[in-house]
C-alpha cells in the first residue's frame, strides 16, 4: 500500500468549534500525527481575527521562512498547534481578502468543472472563499517544499477536503497539482439532509429521487453541484457510514470508493476514581438545576435521561423524544421519576436570572418557576419547535408527574450561565441517552455516551447504529449497551412506543443489571476507536496515490 510522506487536510471546523466533523477531526488527530510526526497539517479558517482562540496556539517558529513568502503572495495565515490530543500543525487562513475575486473564481469554477455557483445564498460563498484560501495555502506550502528540496518527484501528498464546504479547494488541486493525491469526505449529503429535513420520505423513495432535480425544487442547486463535481473529480470519493453511502450512489450518482466509520479517541474519559467523581458531580448539577426550577427535591435515584445534538428537530428525532417522553407520563410500568434533558442549542436569549438566584442561594423551593420546561429564555419563545410541542401535548412538568422534561436551549461549553459545565462532563451523569434520529450519517452521540459507559438509545437510519448492529450480529438490545430501533419514513407512532418502553424497562433494572449494561456499552466504545478504524483511511490515502503516481508517470 502506498503511504503518504505529507497530508493537508481542510475543513471549516478546524480549530472551529460547530459540529460533528470538529469531533471527527479532532479525535482522530492524534492516532495520525502519532504516525506522521507534524506532517499531517490541518487547514482551517482563521474565525478568531484578532481575539485569541481556545482551539489555537500561534507558534511563529513553525514554517518560517515559508511564512515570510505566503506574506509575500498575499495569504494571511497564522501557523501553531491546534490545541488537541496530539497537537497537530494548523494554519489558520484569512479567506476574507477573496471575496472581491468571488466572480472570477466562480467563472473558472463553472468554466473547468460545470460547477453552478448562480443560485448560491446563505453560507455558499464564505465557505467557497475559505476553500480556495486553503488550496492556495497548500499550493504555496507544497511548491515552497519543492523550491527547497524537501519535496521531490517521489514525495507522496494528500489533500483531503471535508464536505461541500471544500469542494472548490480540491478542485483546485486537482486542476493546479495533479502530483497531489486528492481525497473528498462527505459526512452527508446537502440534498439527502435537505430532503429529510423538508419533511419529504428519504428512503422508501431513495431509489426514485434524481439529485438534480431534487436540488432546483428545494434550492440546493450550488452546493449540490459542488458536492457532485467534487465527488465525480478527485482521486478518492469517501463517505462516513454505509447508509450514506447509498445515499450518495443515489443522489450524487457516484458509488465511494471508500466507507470511513468516524472513530472516537477516548483519552478524555476519566478512568477509575477521577471517572466516578465526576458522574456524581454531574448528576449532582443536573438534579440541582432541576430542583431549582422545578421546586421539587428529586434525589439521586431519579432516573437521567438526555438528547443532545444539533437542533434539527425532525433529523435528529427530537420530536419523537419529545412524544416518547409524553407518553411515558401515562406508562404504569415507570419504576422511577425520570428527569429528561433536551440539549439542543436553540435561538438562545440570556440565562434565566430567577433561575440563576435560586441557585445561588443554595436553598430549597416547593413552587415551581414560571415556563419550568426551560433554562434559558429563547428569543422566539412562541415559535420554538421543543416549547410548542411540549405546550401541544400539556407537557407542564407538574408536580404529580413522574417524567420532567427541561429544556437546555445552549452550548454546553462551560460557560453558558446556568449548568456551567463542558458537555463531556455532563453527559457522563446520564443513566441512558436517547438518540432516536431519523436522518444521521454517522452519529457521534451515541458513540460519546458509551465511551463514557452510558447505554443509549438509536435507530438503524443511523450510521453508528447499523455498524452497532453490525458488531452485534443482531438488532442491539440494551442489554448489549446499545439498543437499535427500526426506523422508516413512516413509522414514528412505533419508535416513540419503543423508546417508552425501553427507558420504562431501563427503570426495573436491578444496579447489578445496570452496572452490567454500562460494561457492555464501554466495550462497544472500544471497537470504535481510531486505532480499529483508521485502517479505512490508509486505503483512502492508498487508492489516491496510486491515482496520483499514475499522472506522475504519464
């Protein structure tokens, strides 16, 4: 198999907190720079301008001489270490300055590739700019090397670029660098989200939906143009699970020439006492925000559930975890009183100050608080997807009733007013996390809950749960740590009973059956580390360079 002597690989969440590809990247770092010794380079855009960021650590030492010529071309990088397991190399690139060449850009795009930038809005052509910021980056970086004598006829190169957001780069590359062995990862398609989220069937219709005409009826046209363009044009087309893979042969017309399962490195896991300690404060904080708000003094028997992820109400299938919380308030089979947190960042306002001043007084209220479904106030309180659900179905978290659901409408990075605690340290606190999703490529919540030994809840529409059920060799139950519910287009009434019933199950179980399903939950995590699934990414990087040796050699 051929190896790479360097790897550039871009992403917008580089250094950049938003989603699932910052976990995806950032925990796969180090099994690679273990490898690679800093010649892997991540390329992200420069967000933080003149503030400094949490993610990033300048070092000016790094690339000097190289530095004083990008000045001199006109790119405006920072270089240091992303401030990771691993600590990679990262530069960070000001793509601001390419805006004004966006036409000509997009001209060369549509002229070379059929790229179809006209209908682009939204988030298309800040993401586009960054990308071609990053291929000049690397074009730069690579011919400086050349310049040098560190790269020669025979160096080995990767460019990998991570979703419709770097598609143009790696058509750059491919255009400008034929040498460089070119990679594109779609974590999910922009037209299989958008149909799912539109509210349309994805899969019992998977088969008849044409992409290109999917796109011009919902909008998409651009970014599901640059998507397929990318996809059709680099050496290597990957995506992150065997259900989008599917997805991709029928929507983008173009089978993956590699499946690449997102991994997890668990070295932020506490082990031993320090892992205990923390689950007790966890739940301790939890119950505290609660009581507070609630006016009541739930105790540590109490069962704690959770979703979490984006707010993608439908995708993610917080509205059927909203149902199923419902309908568990009239379940005779509940043994406890299960407190449900929905951690979703929302339209947030401001933490709530009469939720604030209870905490701090650190006294005890039998009245509830105004609204006492929510902890932070939201600006679109009327029109809030959780709320008005919650509201539809007289979900009012009463006194007499055996299931509170509250709503965390923020980011939980440490800061956010009211919990004040990083998600990996609240997460642990669950008893059970539920991740009903109707559309998820992969899933790197309910592979994050059992790392930290809690049992979970998903379907098979998502990516983790067929590769659970795959390692299972049957549907997982939660008896095996992770129980997998079917799901379709069209049978949401059957997962909301499903998931009643299971939380309603968890709730019987002795603390030898518990403590049995928590050890069945972290044994799963285990064969979903990266040391187990970066064997993918070498025959990525195989299939590639081999594309690429073969010009070389034309």
């Amino acid at each position: 198999m051929l190896k790479p002597d360097y790897i550039f690989e871009s992403s917008w969440e580089v250094c950049n907190k938003v989603g699932g590809i910052y976990t995806v990247l950032s925990t796969r770092a180090k099994t690679l720079q273990d490898e690679m010794k800093d010649r892997i380079i991540f390329i992200g855009p420069d967000c933080w301008k003149e503030n400094d960021s949490p993610y990033f650590r300048e070092e000016k030492s790094l690339f000097a001489e190289w530095q004083w010529k990008a000045k001199e071309e006109g790119l405006k990088v920072k270089v240091g270490r992303w401030t990771i397991p691993g600590e990679p190399i990262a530069i960070l690139v000001d793509f601001t300055p390419y805006f004004e060449k966006k036409d000509e850009i997009y001209t060369w795009l549509w002229e070379k590739y059929s790229v179809d930038s006209l209908h682009a809005y939204g988030d298309y052509d800040e993401a586009s700019m960054f990308s071609y910021a990053a291929a000049l980056v690397t074009e730069s970086l690579y011919n400086f090397n050349v310049e040098r004598g560190t790269f020669n006829h025979s160096t080995k190169v990767i460019y990998h670029a991570n979703e419709w957001m770097c598609g143009l780069g790696a058509l750059y590359i491919n255009n400008k660098l034929p040498q460089i062995g070119t990679i594109f990862t779609t974590h999910a398609t922009s037209i299989g989200r958008s149909i799912a989220g539109n509210q349309k069937p994805l899969y019992d219709y998977l088969f008849a939906y044409n992409g290109d005409q999917m796109a011009g009826e919902l909008n998409m046209q651009s970014k599901h143009s640059i998507e397929k363009q990318t996809a059709w044009n680099v050496d290597c087309f990957t995506t992150v699970s065997d259900i989008t893979a599917k997805e991709c042969v029928e929507l983008l017309d173009k089978p993956v020439d590699v499946v690449l399962p997102n991994g997890f490195d668990d070295n932020f896991v506490p082990k031993g006492a320090q892992f205990t300690k923390k689950r007790k404060a966890a739940r301790q904080r939890l119950l505290q925000v609660a009581n507070a708000l609630l006016g009541e003094q739930l105790d540590d028997d109490t069962l704690i559930i959770s979703t979490s992820g984006r707010y993608e109400f439908r995708n993610k299938g917080i509205d059927v975890f909203v149902e199923a919380m419902n309908r568990l308030l009239r379940d005779r089979d509940l043994k406890k009183k299960v407190l449900a947190f929905i951690e979703v960042p929302g339209w947030v306002g401001e933490p709530r100050k009469d939720l604030r001043e209870r905490l701090d007084s650190f006294l005890s209220y039998d009245t509830p608080l105004e609204v006492p479904q929510l902890t932070h106030w939201l600006h679109n309180m009327s029109h809030d997807n959780v709320l008005s659900m919650m509201k539809y179905y007289d979900m009012h978290n009463r006194k007499d009733e055996n299931v509170k659901v509250i709503f965390l409408p923020c980011y939980l990075d440490g800061k956010d007013g009211i919990l004040n605690m990083h998600y990996y340290d609240i997460v642990l606190g669950n008893d059970l996390c539920v991740y009903p999703s109707y559309y998820e490529p992969w899933g790197y919540t309910p592979l994050e809950a059992v790392a930290f030994k809690v049992p979970c809840i998903t379907t098979d529409l998502a990516g983790f749960g067929l590769w659970a059920n795959k390692v299972f060799g049957h549907y997982g139950e939660l008896k095996d740590g992770v129980k997998v519910i079917h799901r379709t287009d069209y049978n949401y009434s059957e997962v909301a009973d499903a998931i009643k019933d299971a939380v309603a199950d968890f709730s019987a179980l002795d603390k030898k059956q518990v403590d049995a399903c928590r050890k069945k939950a972290e044994a799963l995590s285990k064969k979903a580390l990266w040391s187990e699934f970066i064997q993918y990414y070498h025959e990525a990087y195989d299939i590639a360079l081999t594309k690429a040796e073969e010009r070389k050699n034309k």
